[in-house]
C-alpha cells in the first residue's frame, strides 16, 4: 500500500540541534508548581482541562500499554524540545510518536506490503514502527535519516488524548534518562519531581516490558529493541534480523 499525504501540517522553524551526545539544559521554563493529577477514565470536565493542556502545548504523563508516557503535542517544537530537558535526554535519540490510524497517512509514506501485514497483525499493541516520514512534516518531527518512530497505542488513555488534542502525541518514557520505566503516578512523580503540568492517573501498569521498536526504513528489516513482541512472532509474519 502505497501512503502518501498532501494534508498541509503546521509549519516549524528550524529546530536548533546540537552535535553529538548533547543534552538541553536550560531549566527556565521548566514547571515548579506540583502536577495537576487526573484519573482515567475522564470525567466532562476533565476531558475540558486536558484538551486545553494539549492545546497549550503542556507536558503530561499518562498510561500507555507498557509504561508510564511522557509527551504531548507532537506538532509543538516547544514541547519537544521541553520533553528532552525534564529527561535529560540526548538530542540524538529521538522520540517516538503515538497515533490512531487516521493520523498515520499524514505521517509517514511507504510502499511495502510487510509493514502493512505488521500493523495488521500487531496494532494496536506494542510494536514500534520507524518507517519514511512525510517530507512535508516539521523538522523537529523527522529524525535525521528522514524517518518517523510511531505506535498505535492501544491504551483507552492515550488513544483519548490523541482524540481530545487532536493531535498525535510524543510517547517516550515518562522517566530520566537511564532510569528504570515508571509503572506507577508516584514513580512518575518521584522521577521528575514538579517539572510536569499534569498527570493521568491510570492506576498501576503491569507491563513489564518496552515496546518492540523495528526499523522498517530499509529494504531488510531490524529490531532495533527486544520489547513485548518477540522477535520469534514478528518473523511468523515477515523476515526482520
């Protein structure tokens, strides 16, 4: 299947990027006020205060199938670029993406029937999919090599924020850099302290592992982390090494 996009995006500037392992640091905008905490499912008037988290490009964390997300607003380069500082997380990992179906055609373009019989088989689910991205996307959005790591999430949370913000969401781990995933609203709070605007309270998560991540960009395939899709089921459906 042949995916291409002509839906117009929102325009960024030039994401400013850094060589190397570097880290962003500035703390000025970084969120000193305790978290504003909201359970799951969403009452009306929570479905109010979270679309205007999103819509005001905040940081939340919320329940995914495995751990404990981090993100917000994909198309908002500031959130992006707030995600890396509360992780501390080097500018040259980039972060995934998590979607519903309707926003993948504007994401990403592909013309490979393996990644379509992945999706079908797996999604949604915990399988991490780096495929070409649309060119037409925000530089802040496109790794380097011109590609996209998105999932269809298949938590009722995430799949709601996504609806609420209507917009795609950053999906990395709701932890710092080096630290162990967060299962828990306390673990995520003990991690990043007050540096979030608010949390979505899903209880306990009892996945135990990461999402599968495979690179789809090229001709063969490869799973570039182990995660709760075996790499023994992913080959029952296509090769990937």
């Amino acid at each position: 299947m042949n995916r291409k996009c002509s839906t117009e995006l929102p325009q960024s500037s030039k994401t400013a990027e850094k060589e190397g392992e570097d880290i962003i640091t500035d703390k000025t905008d970084l969120v000193e006020e305790k978290a504003h905490i909201i359970g799951f499912p969403f009452t009306k008037t929570a479905e109010s205060q979270v679309a205007t988290a999103l819509r005001n490009q905040q940081v939340l964390a919320f329940p995914t199938e495995t751990f404990y997300g981090l993100g917000g607003n994909a198309f908002s380069k500031r959130l992006v670029e707030r995600v890396y500082r509360i992780k501390k997380r080097p500018l040259t990992k980039p972060l995934l993406v998590l979607i519903t179906p309707e926003w993948l055609p504007r994401l990403c373009q592909w013309n490979d029937s393996r990644i379509n019989e992945l999706m079908h088989e797996f999604w949604p689910g915990p399988l991490t999919l780096i495929l070409p991205a649309n060119p037409e996307l925000p530089e802040h959005l496109q790794n380097t090599d011109g590609t996209l790591a998105v999932r269809y999430t298949s938590s009722p949370a995430a799949q709601r924020l996504i609806e609420l913000g209507n917009c795609p969401l950053i999906g990395t781990s709701a932890n710092l850099t080096g630290l162990p995933e967060c299962s828990t609203v306390k673990q995520v709070a003990d991690q990043l302290k007050n540096q979030l605007e608010m949390i979505i309270d899903g209880g306990e998560l009892l996945a135990n592992q990461p999402s599968t991540i495979v690179n789809c960009s090229s001709k063969k395939f490869k799973i570039l982390r182990h995660g709760s899709i075996t790499l023994t089921e992913l080959n029952r459906i296509c090769e990937v090494g």
